[in-house]
C-alpha cells in the first residue's frame, strides 16, 4: 500500500506502553521491542526505512515505514511496510483485525514458518504494485505485516527479489512472548508522547 492508504489504520485510543530500539546484528538494521498489555513483540527493519507513523499507545499498534528507492524520486509512487498489533482482548482492535484479514486475505495464499502469508497485485493510479500480507498471533496479539512496493522503469533489476527478501526477513525477525519485558542493556528507550 502506499502511504495515502494507512492515514485511518489506526483510529482507536488505548493506554501507553514502551518502545525500545537496538541496533540489531547487522549494522543496516534496528530491532524495535513493542511492549504490549500482557507481553512484548520484537521485529527488525532497515536502519535506513524511514518512519511514516509510530502509534505505540492504542490497542492496534502501528509501525509504518517507507522503504528508500531511487526509481520513486520524483513519483508519487512509495514502497512500504508496516507491522500491526492487535490486542486480542480489545474488542475494537479485534474487530479490526478482522476487518484487516478480511480485506487483504486474498491472492495466492501460502506459508512462511506460523505466518499465513497473501501474495496479491493491485493497481494505485496508472502504477502496477506487488503486495505481500502476513498475518500470525504472537504473545497477547494478533499481528499482520504488510509489504507493497511499485513496478517501477527505473527499479533495479533486482528491486522484487530484494523486497520479497526483506518482506521473509521481517516475518523471521518477529518474536514475542508473554511476561515482563526485560530491558536489554544496549537498549534505548522512547516513550510515547
């Protein structure tokens, strides 16, 4: 999706919680820890992904990000990314989901590892997209992660494997778990506003 389309992702209000940021093995990629009502996600992305939108305080949690291509400079055309927590004990943010898996719950659907994973294309304006949805319960949420990137004249040759990549990377860097969240030493923390 572009980024026009997750202006209302996220519309519910909730409590606060804790965002901590690591810089993950790779020296080209963070690792952020969400902290939710019961437990804790963790999942790594692109040190160099720009971040859209960072909603940590309601029952569906909202990270998303534009993932840099030179083929878009001066397009209004935007690969980006997105990971989703739903709490499972929110009505509203199951309902939600819900809805979320009801729309995007189409294409060629497959798996990666617990990740039940779509693969779709869709057009925004005159521009063709590829789109890769991912949906999986972790710790005390329903998460969905959700990749779409341009069919660009100037992207790389290699611009879809590169994104298909970085799409399994992310389903493979996300984990959880019920039970207080131990900070880790190398950690910094950002509380939301």
């Amino acid at each position: 999706m572009s980024r026009r389309n997750y202006s209302a992702a996220n519309l519910l209000t909730g409590i606060a919680i804790l965002l901590t940021a690591v810089p993950a093995v790779a020296a080209d990629q963070v690792e952020l820890s969400v902290v939710t009502d019961k437990g804790w996600v963790r999942f790594t992305v692109g040190a160099n992904w720009k971040v859209l939108k960072m909603d940590t305080k309601n029952p569906v949690r909202l990270a998303l990000f534009q993932l840099p291509n030179p083929a878009e400079e001066g397009t209004a055309a935007s690969t980006n990314a997105s990971v989703v927590l739903y709490e499972v004990d929110s009505s509203e943010a199951s309902s939600e989901f819900a809805r979320v898996h009801r729309k995007y719950a189409k294409g060629t659907k497959s798996r990666t590892g617990a990740w039940e994973v779509f693969n779709s294309n869709f057009k925004e304006g005159s521009t063709n997209y590829s789109g890769r949805v991912a949906f999986r319960d972790i710790a005390d949420v329903h998460v969905s992660v959700v990749f779409a990137w341009p069919h660009l004249p100037r992207n790389s040759a290699n611009y879809d494997s590169e994104m298909e990549q970085a799409f399994v990377g992310i389903l493979k860097s996300v984990n959880g778990a019920i039970g207080k969240y131990e900070r880790r030493n190398d950690e910094t923390v950002q509380r939301p506003k």
